[in-house]
C-alpha cells in the first residue's frame, strides 16, 4: 500500500521510481543541450539560469549527491557546448568569471540536494510519528474499552490514596457516584482500617499484590468480602506514584460456598438418618424373627409327633423362611455396621485374620470338605481389623459357596506386593462369573444365580464397602466355569 | 445339676421371655428364674438384695440390651459402682448382634455376649455357656 499523499512533499517528484525519475533527467539534460544556443547569446546571466535549471532539478531528483554530480558534470559539459559554439570552451570558464558561476551552480545543486534529502527525512519521521501515534490511540482505546467495561471493578489510585481513575464496575461496588468516588479518601472503602496497612505494606514491598482478601464498605455500609489484584507504579526515580488493579467481589462465591456446604450438611444428615433408620428397622424385625423362628423351631422338633404330616411340612416351611430372613437381615445389619463403623487404619498381619476366618469358617470347610491353602507368607496391610475380617469372610466364604456339589472347593490365598500397596487374592474352583455380569456382583441384592444357590446378595456389597472405606480397591478376574479371583487392593504396611 | 443359685432375665418382649424361660427350663429346671421387664426393675430387684451378699451368691443375670426406661447399659454402670454386685456375672443377649455394643458391654463388665438365635435349639447351647460364665465367676465356682 502506498503511503497517503497528504503531505504535498510527498506529491513531488521525489518519491517517483528510479526509471521515471531517470528519464525525466535525460529531457532536462536534452532541453538544457538544446536551449544553450539560443540563450548563450542572451549573455552570462542566461547562461548561468541555463546552467542552474538542470543541477536544481537532477538535485530535486537524486539528493544531495545528485546535486553535486550534476553540478560538476555541468561544468565540463558547459565547455564542450560553448567550444562548439566557437567559442575557447574551457578557458572562457576559467578566466573570465565563468569559475564563480560553476561554484555557485554546484553549491546550489548541493544545498537543494540536502534540502530535499532533509525534507524526505523529515517526511518519513512525520509519517512513522504518525503511525505510532494512531497505534498508541487504538491500543489505549481498547484497554479503554476493556477496563470501562470489565465487569470486576478497577481502579487507579494515588499513593496518597485518591481514586483518580474507577470504571463502572466499581462505581457499581460500592454504591458511590464516579464524581464522589474521586472526591473520596481510599480508607473510607476499607471496612477494616487494618487491611488496608496490610495492603499497603505488602504491595510497597513486593510491587504487586494477588488476590489480597480484604473487606469493603459500600456507600450504604454494607461490607463486602473482597480480593484485590494490583500492582504499584512507580516514576523514574523509582517512587511509588500510583497503584492500578482490580477487585473481585467474592462475597456471592461466599454465599453459595455456604449454600453448598450446608446443602451438604443436610444430605450427610438425611442419608445417616436413613441408616439409622434401616438400622432400627433391621433390628426390630430381627425381634420378631427370633419369636417367629423360636416357637416354629419348637413345634417343628419337640411337637412334630403331635402334628400331621401337612402340619410337619408347613412349619418346616415356616422355619426355612425365617432362617432365609434372618440370614438377610443379619446382612442388612452388617452392610449397615460396615458403612456407619468408626474406621481405624492400623498394621494388620493378613495371616492372622486368614486364621481367624479359618475358625469361624470351620463347620462350613468341613461341611464341604473343602480346602483351603495360603500360598507363600501374606504381607502385612493398613487396615481396620473389623472391615478386614468382614471382607475376607465374606470373600471365603463365597469361594466355598460358588462350587458345583461335584466338585470338592479349593481356596488358595496369596498377596504380593503392587508398588505401595498389597494385592490380596482369593482363587477359587467354582462356577465362575461371566464378564458382563461382574459390574452386577458387587452391587447389593443382586444374585447372579438364585436358583443353584443360596444367599442374600449382600455379601459383595458388604466387601465392596468395607474396602472402599480403607481407601482400598476390590475387582475380580473370572470366566465363566473357570473358577474366579477375588482381589483386593491395599495400602501395604512396612514389613 | 444346680450349677447356679438364680437366674435375673431381663428382657422387655414378652415373646421372648416366653421363649427364654422354656429353653432355661429344659437346661436348669431347679434354678429359681426372676423375671423383670426392664432396667429400672431389674435394679430395684438387685437392690432390694444387695444388703445381703449371701442371697446374691451364685447367680447370673440375663441382660437384653434395648429395654425401656433404663438401658441395659445403664444397668451394667449401675452395677459396676454397686461394691457388693460387682461380682456377679452378668451376660448380655441381645436380638441383633453388633461388635460395638459388645465391645461396650464387655468394657463396663459384662462377662458374656450373645445374640438370640432363630433356631430354638441354639439356645440350649447359649444357656449351658452362660452357667460355665458363672461358675467360673464366682468365688467357689471351682470346687462345684
């Protein structure tokens, strides 16, 4: 893009491309070669214009070096036109006061030369001044814009603590008009003088502030919690003269932090309320079990002579319910006691819980003539001594459950160490979990496979619960037919 | 076999009682049974005897946990600052079975812990474990 032309130096010659500028020289040279004749006979005065027309042009054209090229080359050039016109060229030049005019034509081609080489220069600083300038315009107007605009209130103050600049955001903030907000002192806005000897202190020290929390008065005197980002300018000498930044007020973040909070305080309640609930529920329903389940007990052993056989196998029927019940709301209690416990995290030797587990595991291992063998020596883990228990009795006692009558359970225990934490394993023979229906083993009630055998659904659950409160994780590796591995992660305690 | 001189059940439900005092009259027939219904009797029954150390000798109480009025724990601290029946044994049976209560009872001294079974013949074993508990708590349990 060409430059604008509103400088009439510009619109001269100067600026043409060297070629035009080029030919035009040539016709001044050719009219100056064919003018000389005529106007030589005019006199010295003619000649000396003739002589200057050229040099001030080529000197307007090519500069200061062109004003003196040409200058000197007019002087050779005058000779050989005058020594064809009949004339002694050379020494009509030398002698008889040719030699002043020369110089004057070269001094004049040379001072127009500089001349124009000065007018281009100061052209091309105007212009570059200019730019800058339109530059610096629409820079400030658009921080103009942004600062006008922002929806966080900024602010300029003086070190001796006027606003002197404020965008409307602020004027917002506290409730002032922009005309007493400048007419106001600083501390007036600070609700506690203290923060402000604070601020003041910190953004001397460092130049800047970030996020400083103070509380502000609005005009109403309503105090607002604030946090200030700002940076100290200083002038040459390195003095404080102002301080720029912004505000945000935080006070609706504050608010809804506290909405959050107490919405969360209320669902803590509800939910524990619900597990107190389910707890008190599961306990009396347990009484009228164990009233249930005492007297059919009864009848169905000491009075069974007495009854008929219909009578026989109905309270039979009786009994094998509540015992089913029973068995449900004993898990039920449990899944509540593992979720509502206190947990301590301390060293436990996982071969002593196995031990404990074998115990009362007993009657079940016998029962099926199961077995049950611990692989190398187990690692100790962080863990709470009651959840583990749960966990590794429930996880045993599934490994002894899930297995075909056919077939004699065998349980194989291992851990190894996984970084920080120990991989305990429980590995059993049975039936196996097909892998779509592993995300439905863990969740509570959920049986995979009620009509082969018994259970609750809870047991998982309980597992899945008591691991995730150690901060643990559980998973298993199964097949369908090809036995299942129980896992459980632990954070592993030094050994 | 006359393993214990007295039987306290405390037990509230009715039901239950039904059921206790059938299952203790096929273990110990000859045991005089007391029955109350909650912690306030069942203190005012130990108070009334705890002038004489020798009518308490060589008995058990029964302790359901959730009674009215006064709790069963209430009762254990009770007895725990009563000198002449801190040695009696005491042990609780209680509809659902919770480690924490246990752990709860046991610090303020009860002696045994036990959860009521469906099954009615399970109580027969929890009664023969109760009387082993006293026997073995009081100060001639040895020679008996």
């Amino acid at each position: 893009m060409r430059p604008e032309r509103r400088n009439p130096f510009r619109a001269s010659l100067v600026v043409e491309p060297m070629w035009r500028r080029l030919v035009l020289a040539l016709l001044v040279v050719a009219v100056y070669v064919v003018g000389f004749v005529p106007l030589y006979r005019e006199g010295d005065t003619a000649v000396l214009a003739l002589s200057m027309f050229p040099v001030v042009i080529l000197a307007w054209l090519f500069g200061a070096w062109g004003g003196l090229v040409a200058g000197v080359a007019s002087v050779p050039l005058n000779a050989l036109l005058l020594t064809m016109v009949g004339e002694q060229g050379w020494d009509l030049i030398v002698r008889e006061g040719g030699a002043e005019g020369s110089a004057l034509v070269i001094v004049v081609g040379c001072v127009v030369g500089l001349l124009r080489d000065l007018g281009l220069r100061l052209d091309r600083h105007l212009t570059d001044w200019r730019t800058a300038e339109r530059a610096l315009r629409e820079t400030e107007d658009r921080y103009r814009v942004l600062f006008e605009r922002s929806r966080d209130p900024m602010y300029v103050s003086t070190a001796d603590g006027r606003v002197v600049e404020a965008n409307d955001a602020l004027v917002r903030l506290f409730g002032y008009s922009r005309a007493e907000l400048l007419d106001l002192e600083v501390a007036q806005l600070y609700a506690e003088p203290g923060d402000r000897d604070l601020f003041r202190q910190r953004i001397d020290r460092d130049g800047w502030v970030e996020d400083f929390p103070v509380q502000v008065r609005a005009r109403g005197g309503e105090v607002r919690d604030c946090l200030i980002t700002a940076t100290a300018r200083r002038d040459a000498e390195g003095r404080i003269v102002q301080y720029q930044g912004s505000i945000r007020d935080v006070s609706q973040d504050w608010a809804l932090h506290q909405l959050a909070e107490r919405r969360t305080r209320e669902l803590q309640a509800a939910a524990a309320e619900l597990e107190a609930f389910t707890y008190s529920v599961s306990h009396d329903l347990r009484t009228h079990l164990v009233t249930l389940g005492g007297f059919a007990s009864i009848l169905g052993t000491d009075h069974r002579e007495e009854m008929g056989e219909k009578a026989r196998e109905f309270v039979d029927r009786i009994l094998t319910a509540s015992q089913r019940m029973d068995a449900f709301v004993q898990d039920i209690l449990s899944y509540g006691r593992v979720s509502r416990a206190p947990v301590r995290l301390e060293r436990v030797e996982l071969a002593d819980t196995v031990a404990v587990v074998r115990g009362s595991l007993a009657d079940q291992i016998a029962e099926r003539r199961g077995s049950v063998e611990v692989e190398g020596d187990l690692l100790p883990v962080e863990a709470d001594r009651m959840l583990i228990e749960r966990v590794v009795e429930n996880l045993m006692a599934n490994a002894l459950k899930f297995v075909p009558d056919d077939k004699l359970p065998q349980v194989r225990i291992g851990s190894r160490r996984q970084e920080s934490h120990v991989r305990f394993e429980i590995r059993d023979n049975g039936v196996g979990i097909a892998s779509e229906d592993v995300p439905r083993a863990f969740r509570a009630f959920e049986r995979l496979d009620p009509g082969r055998f018994p259970g609750t659904g809870v047991g998982l659950a309980i597992v899945q619960k008591a691991v995730e409160r150690m901060g643990g994780e559980v998973g298993v590796h199964s097949e369908r037919g090809g036995g299942s591995t129980f896992y459980v992660l632990l954070r592993g305690a030094p050994s | 076999m006359a393993p214990v001189g007295w039987i306290l059940l405390v037990e509230d439900e009715p039901d239950h009682r039904v059921l206790l005092r059938e299952a203790l009259g096929r273990v110990a027939t000859d045991v005089p049974v007391h029955e109350v219904e909650d912690g306030q009797e069942a203190i005012s029954w130990m108070r009334k005897r705890a002038a004489d150390p020798e009518a308490l000798r060589g008995g058990v109480v029964i302790l359901d946990l959730g009674l009215p009025r006064v709790s069963g724990f209430q009762v254990l601290e009770w007895m725990r600052e009563m000198p002449p029946l801190v040695r009696i044994p005491v042990v609780v049976l209680t509809a659902s079975e919770n480690p924490m209560d246990a752990d709860h009872a046991f610090n303020l001294g009860a002696r045994g812990y036990f959860q009521k079974p469906t099954d009615f013949r399970r109580y027969l074993d929890i009664f023969r474990r109760v009387f082993q508990i006293a026997i073995e708590a009081s100060p001639d349990g040895a020679d008996t």
